[in-house]
C-alpha cells in the first residue's frame, strides 16, 4: 500500500510483487556483504589482540553499541540452523550443485562466536551487552548442554564415495557433507562458549544475570559435567588427544596432566560462580548440587593447583562444603529481566519454517556464476593482509625510528619500516615477535 496507493488493481499487483522480489534479492546480497565485513572486523580483532596493539575493533563495537547485534544475529542462525536447515535437506527439489553459499551461512555463527570471543575479555563489553547479555547466556548454556552431553564429539565422514552411485545418492551424499561441517562447526562453536562463558563470570554483576546463570541455568552443575567428560580430550590408538588453538593435538606423556586453555577457563568459571559472594548468597547448595560440586574435589591434585593456584582457594571451600550445609537462598520478590531474542525469534516465524525452506531454495542458495564470482572475489579480499591494514585506523608507523613508514616486514607482515637500514637494526628486537606473528596468521588462514 505504501508502493501504490491504488493497491486494488491487477497491474499494481504486479508492480508490488517485482517490488518485493527485487527487494529480497538486494537483502540476500545485503547478507552476504555484511558476513564479509563481520569476517573482516573478527580477523582484525584477533590479529589485534595477538599482537597486542590497541584493540580498535572493540573499542568501535563498543562505542556505536553493536554488541547487541552481533548476538541477536548469531542467535538468528541457531534458530536456522534447527528449524530451517534441516527441512531444506529433506526438500525433493533442493539439489544443490554449488554449496558454497550454504556453507557461508552454516559458518557465519562461528565467525561471530569467535568475534565475542576476543572483545568479551573485556569488562567495557560486558557493559556494552546490556540487555543481550542474557541471550547469550542463555545462547552459551545450550552450547554447553550441548557440549556435556557428547553429542556432537568425534564427527566422521563415513560414506563410501568409490562405489557407482546414482543421481539421487549424489545429492544425499552433498548434503550429508554439510551436515558433517554443520556438525564440526556445532562442536568448535560450543568450545568457544566455554571461553564467553568465563569472560561474563568475570564481570557481569548484575542481579538478573547472577540469577539467570545460578538458578534458571544451574551453571556450576553444568561446569562440573563438562570437567568430568572433558570432551575435548580423547584417546586415539593409546595416544592422548587433546583440542589446542582449534586442532586435536597429540599430547607427550610427560604433558598429560598438563591444563590446556579450556581447562582453565572452565575452573576460572567455577571459581567466580562459587567464590564471589553475591552468587554465593544467589545460589541453592541443596543435596543435589552438592554431591555435584563435591565431584571436584577428585581433580584438585596439588599439580593443578601448582598450573592455576587460585584454585587452592576453591579447594578450601569445597573441604568446608563437605562438612557443613549452606542455608537455602533467600526468596526476594525481585523484577528479573528475561531474554527475549530466542522466543521473538521463534514466535514471529513458527509455523513458516517450511515455507522459509522453499524461498531459501530458490532464491538464497541457487546462485548464479556471476554471483559466485563475486563471492570468490570479495572473499579473496577479506583474506588479503593489505586491506586489513587498510583498517588502520592511522598510517603505519617505523619500528625503528618512528616515522611514516611505507614497507614491511616480507615474513610476518605485521612490522612496518622506513628504509632496509632500519630495518636490519631492528631485527634482533622483532625476530621473536616475527615468528610469534607468522604462527598466529597461519593458524587463523587455516
């Protein structure tokens, strides 16, 4: 009607559903350009904070309050990735000869995972959040559910490729790969939430969120289910596997009990969830949580506690917990905020995650050659290292001497220089920062 005021008319008709077509066309590009500028800021933040230069892309996040975005938009593609996605793959007519785009989006959650990952460290973020806090709490404790009950652990492709299939098995077996990424994807975004989990522990003192973690979500229980199955070690033919910087590493015997990173950011949880009053006074230590907690007690060895020694702190408490039994909480009538992303989400479009299906076939996920090319195009300019300086948000600057400098370092990219003279005056101090860089690309390239 805003269109065209004389709505009644077959022409018009025709006029409004062009419209709108055109319009859903310009919103799928939409999408896709604002995946590259989110894969863009998230390389950024990540070679910002592994350098430890100012951390700009933060501080912008934090400034024009997008924080809030970046979680309603990951917690769009879980909705996706439940209710959409499986149904596209049932469809008869969905015979997807380029995935290419699907994978795009099926990815784009753990883009934005891992950009929280990195800014949330910070306190300023946590404040940022605001009101979407909540939705990722709620967001990351599904990703540890998930993660506790092993159900997404040791993914394999098992289908047989060398055998004469037919047309049919072709497009089972293409879809049966997405799922197998869509899967891998699922276990590496639930092992990220188990960092964000832990940075929000460390700052978040409102009393909706204390209570949104403690009592809705019984968060300790969680954490110590996590730390029983450990599900990111594994044994593979008597050799001790463990989850390190996103890959399974083989562990040297001499290393076995040595903490990795998501060791330590679980017991860093536990220690907040437990020790800080406020979720002590918050938190119901019934016979239930109790004998949960008390589960700890087994892997507190005077090793651990040599790695991480706040954690003899816990230790204390745990000893004074078997002998003892805290009073149950206090019920305040309080006005508790909720999240509401989730549950607009799923109100707005149930009942159309079918229909949604049959447009993204058509319209989203049958791109043409010349889209695909432009695809291909802008990816490889988010992935080229010049036009992330080009971020910068100031000229580079000398290592040596200070002034504008316009070449730099060929191993590591990431040292700027005004002649070769300064530069060979500054390698015995950039030789080790060199090679610290150069591990740190390779790992996000790969």
């Amino acid at each position: 009607e805003i269109l065209c005021p004389a709505f009644g008319s077959a022409p018009h008709y025709i006029l409004i559903i062009s419209a709108m077509m055109l319009f859903f066309c310009l919103c799928v590009n939409r999408w896709f350009k604002q995946h590259d500028y989110i894969e863009k800021l998230n390389m950024q933040a990540i070679l910002n904070a592994s350098a430890m230069h100012d951390e700009f892309v933060k501080d912008l996040l934090v400034s024009f309050g997008k924080i809030h975005i970046l979680v309603h938009e990951m917690i769009l593609i879980e909705v996706w990735k439940q209710k959409v996605f499986p149904i596209l793959c049932q469809l008869e007519d969905f015979n997807p000869e380029k995935t290419f785009h699907l994978y795009m989006v099926i990815h784009h959650e753990a883009t934005i995972i891992n950009l929280l990952e990195t800014i949330m460290f910070h306190k300023d973020s946590c404040d940022a959040a605001d009101d979407s806090l909540l939705d990722l709490v709620d967001y990351c404790h599904r990703k540890l559910t998930l993660l506790a009950s092993e159900a997404i652990r040791d993914v394999a492709v098992t289908y047989d490729r060398h055998k004469q299939i037919s047309s049919l098995e072709v497009r089972m077996y293409v879809l049966f790969l997405l799922q197998v990424q869509s899967e891998a994807l699922e276990f590496e975004i639930s092992l990220k939430a188990v960092s964000v989990v832990r940075y929000i522990t460390d700052h978040a003192d409102s009393i909706s969120i204390i209570n949104r973690m403690l009592c809705t979500h019984n968060l300790p229980c969680v954490l110590v289910q996590l730390m029983d199955h450990c599900p990111w070690s594994r044994c593979r033919e008597g050799n001790v596997q463990k989850h390190i910087d996103g890959k399974w590493q083989t562990i040297p015997v001499e290393d076995h009990l040595k903490m990795t990173k998501l060791d330590g950011q679980v017991w860093l949880s536990l220690y907040n969830l437990l020790l800080k009053e406020e979720c002590q006074r918050k938190y119901d230590f019934n016979s239930f949580n109790k004998s949960q907690l008390l589960k700890l007690r087994g892997f507190l060895t005077d090793v651990l506690i040599d790695q991480l020694p706040n954690l003899v702190d816990l230790q204390r408490f745990l000893a004074h917990l078997t002998v003892s039994d805290p009073a149950p909480p206090k019920k305040e009538l309080i006005l508790e905020q909720i999240p509401e992303m989730w549950n607009h989400i799923i109100s707005e479009n149930s009942g159309k995650w079918k229909a949604i299906a049959k447009y993204q076939v058509k319209e989203t996920f049958n791109p043409s050659e010349s889209d695909l090319r432009q695809q291909a195009q802008r990816l490889a300019q988010t992935y080229n290292l010049d036009v992330m300086e080009s971020l910068l948000p100031e000229k580079p600057k000398c290592g040596s001497c200070g002034r504008e400098a316009k070449k730099r370092c060929s191993r590591c990219r990431g040292e700027w220089y005004c002649h070769r003279e300064c530069q060979v005056k500054h390698w015995p101090k950039h030789k080790k920062a060199c090679q610290l860089m150069t591990e740190t690309t390779e790992k996000i390239v790969s």
